[in-house]
C-alpha cells in the first residue's frame, strides 16, 4: 500500500528537498513506515527518533489528522493512502 | 598565523578569527537556532576540523563537523554517538568533544548525558561507547545536576593512557588505558549536597583542567570549592583562599607555563552571578597558593555568569584567555588575563569556547 507522508519544511532537505514524500509501504503501523523512511532517509529518521525508536519528545505525528500518541504511538495503524503529517509541537525558546 | 575563536552558544555557533588576539572578525551564526554545547578544532589534520555537539533542539542531539570553518556541514547518516541497543539509553546531549593528542591522531574523545564517554577513531564521524566506564557499578549513583547528568570533561594524557573524566554529578574518575578500571578520584572534594561530606565519589565536579608541568598536577572547580591535586587525583587539596567566592564553573590553565590557572568565581549556587555583579577573572601563577583579580576590560553591573565549557585558553605565547557569558558577550585576553578586550555581544548565551592557532 502506499501512503503520504508530510514533512516540515525544516526536515525537506533530509529527504531529498521534498515536504511531500509517497512511500510504499510493507507493513500497516507508524512503526512500519518510519522504519522504511530510515532506509531511505537515515538522517530524517534520527530528526524524528531516538536510537531506541522512540519518538523525540517534542515531534508531533498525526496519521489522518489523529495524533498518534492517543492512536498506540508508533503501533498507531496507518491506512492504505493515509496521509501521515510530521510537525514540531510548540517548544523552544 | 590566525588565531580562531569558536563561539558555541544556544542559538548557533559563530566562529571569530584575529590576527593580534585584540581586535577580532566574527563569522556567523553558523547552524542558526541550533543549541551548540561543545566545539572543539582539530588542528591535527591536513585542514582544520571544527567539531560540534548540536541540538536541534525538537529534532534531537547530534555531532557534526565542517572542514572548511563553517562553510559546510556534515554528520554521519545514523548518528556519529548512538546508544547500543542493549543499553535501552538514548543520547540526549552532546557535552564536550575533545581531539586527542598529536600522537593519536584522528581519536576524539566525547562526554555526553546521560553519563557516558566515548571514542572515536576516525576524527569524530562515528564514536563506540566506552563500556568500562558505562558498566560502572556507581554509574546508578550518579545523579544529574541541574543542567543533566554528563561527563562533561575529558582529558586524555599524551604521554600515556591515561584518561581523566569529571562528571557532574559523581565526581573525578580515571583509567589507565582509557577504557577499563575507572577508579574514583574525587577524595578530599567536597560534597555540600550529600549526608557524607566528603565521599569517596558522587561530587559534583564543575571542571578539571591539568597543569602544564606535570599530568599529576590537576585544578578541579567544584560546586562549592576549587581545589589542586598533585597525585593525579588521588588526594585533593582547597586552593580557593584568595578567591573572592569558591562557587563557579569553569577552571582551565595554562598549557605552556606550570602552576598557572583561571577561574571566574561566582557567589554560590542559589545566587549564580559574579560578586557585586562585577565579572572578574582571577588568576594564580603558583598553583592555586595565591590569585590575583583580573578587571581591566571586564564589565561593572555584569549580573551574568560564565557556563562551565565558555572558557579556553589558546596555545599562544603569552597564553591567550577567552570567556564567554550567559548574556552573549566574549571577552579575549591575549595577556594571560592581564587586560581583556571585547571579542562579541548581543549573542544568545555562550555555552562553549574553543581556541585554536590556524
């Protein structure tokens, strides 16, 4: 199945310059599609998560428009043609 | 012959470059907005490589480095400093990048949070986790200080093996080969924040910097106390009698003339500015027996404070003095401290100097 994924600008040039990227992807969770995204794009994975896989705390992900954390993290599932948005919470300073 | 002046700060690094150490070019920022807790130069190359610890603040730690001053920037596809997995940790910052001696060419040693030292073999691309030191039996004692639990000093010997670290908290430790035997080195250190005084480890160590005449010869600035010791840590001495306050963080010295030292007192620990709000180095040329007060060039009404690592020293002769401070300002003595000229101002907090003659 394949799936949209929606970049901020600040990560674009870490997939090659594009905020838009369709993945094919093999399994049906975030954790499915991140792992194939690091194939492709080791340093956009390492934006978005730590070595244990966890994804950095203030790093927002919403597959269809819900956030994952209330979806099972990176369990949440993920739909063929989902479109699957990547945002900085706000924080900083 | 350029002297550069690397300028980390929490906000972007920037890169100031003279010719006399008085008057100074700035370049930058460099990796704007990117929060830069250690920097270092390596002069050991063919071309001079700057190094630094970046967060990218929502985006996680990383190394990076350039090795044309700042004109690119390059890190290793998975993270040049990654947890192994069957630790279960995640690095969370970047404390200090520190090139090992001409003799070693291309390691670099680095301290990161949580508590951790590591080593890289090929000029700071990827770094492996120093497991003696992680499988510590006191490394669960280990607690974090305010700003993170971190070995945040390295300090390899050129002349051996040996490497030193100072962790905040848990104290001064040491091995023999770099890698396996770390024994406490923190006695006669005190520990204000703990029922025992005076342990044999759990201090929290500010900063350590070692003697020029001798390996043995090390002067740590505790939380509360600074100290020498002549036994390579095995026993530490008070040296701060002199200093108007005994609290502050960084300490270094000088590379090329024995029994000489700086530290930038502040008042203490709940009250983290300079006394009387004037900022002042103070100086010792015998050891830490007796300090004099550096002023001339350094501000009045300074309620700021200087950060562990916003403090170098260069290799110049006489040696150069560089401190930066929480409210963006660098300050460089090209006098060993006698008088100091305005380096910068107006940048985000300095969190890390490095000097180096290009």
């Amino acid at each position: 199945m394949s799936v949209e994924v929606v970049l901020p600008g600040a990560l674009a040039d870490l997939a090659g310059g594009a905020r838009h990227l369709a993945v094919d992807l093999p399994g049906a969770t975030l954790g499915d599609l991140l792992d194939e995204l690091a194939v492709r794009h080791p340093l956009l994975d390492r934006r978005l998560r730590d070595e244990t896989g966890t994804l950095r705390r203030f790093v927002n992900v919403y597959v269809d428009g819900e956030d994952v954390r209330y979806e099972g993290m990176l369990a949440a599932a993920v739909r063929d043609g989902a479109v699957v948005q990547v945002l900085p919470s706000v924080a900083g300073g | 012959m350029t002297d550069l002046l690397a300028i980390g700060t929490r906000k972007g690094l920037w890169l100031a470059r003279s010719d006399d150490r008085r008057t100074w070019s700035i370049d930058g920022p460099h990796l704007l907005a990117q929060e830069i807790a250690a920097v270092s130069v390596d002069t050991r190359r063919p071309v001079p490589r700057v190094l630094a610890g970046v967060q990218f603040g929502h985006w996680g730690p990383t190394v990076t480095w350039s090795d044309d001053l700042g004109g690119s920037w390059h890190e290793t596809d998975h993270g040049a400093i990654r947890f192994p997995e069957d630790t279960g940790a995640a690095l969370a910052r970047v404390w200090q990048l520190r090139p090992d001696s001409a003799g070693r060419p291309g390691v670099v040693w680095a301290g990161c949070e949580p508590h951790s030292l590591w080593r890289s073999a090929d000029g700071g691309c990827s770094f492996q986790l120093v497991r003696g030191l992680w499988d510590h039996p006191h490394r669960r004692e280990w607690q974090p200080g305010a700003g993170g639990g971190a070995v945040h000093t390295v300090l390899p010997d050129p002349s051996s093996d040996r490497v030193v670290v100072a962790m905040s908290t848990g104290g001064v430790y040491a091995s023999d080969d770099g890698e396996t035997g770390w024994t406490p080195r923190s006695r006669g250190i005190s520990a204000v924040f703990l029922p025992d005084p005076e342990p044999e480890y759990g201090q929290c160590v500010h900063k350590v910097a070692v003697d020029a005449g001798d390996p043995d010869r090390m002067y740590a600035q505790n939380h509360f106390g600074v100290y020498r010791t002549d036994d390579g840590g095995r026993s530490w001495s008070p040296i701060a009698e002199g200093l108007p306050a005994d609290f502050g963080f960084p300490v270094v010295s000088s590379p090329r003339t024995p029994g000489t030292a700086w530290v930038t007192p502040l008042v203490a620990d709940m009250q983290r500015v300079p006394p009387k709000g004037r900022l002042r180095v103070h100086r010792t040329r015998d050891g830490g027996r007796t300090w004099t007060e550096s002023a001339a060039g350094l501000p009045d009404d300074a309620w700021t404070s200087v950060l562990r690592d916003a403090m170098c020293v260069d290799e110049g002769d006489p040696t150069g003095v560089y401190v930066g401070t929480r409210d963006g300002c660098v300050y460089a003595s090209a006098d060993e401290g006698e008088t100091f000229t305005l380096v910068a101002e107006h940048l985000p907090d300095v969190l890390a100097l490095r000097a180096a003659r290009l």
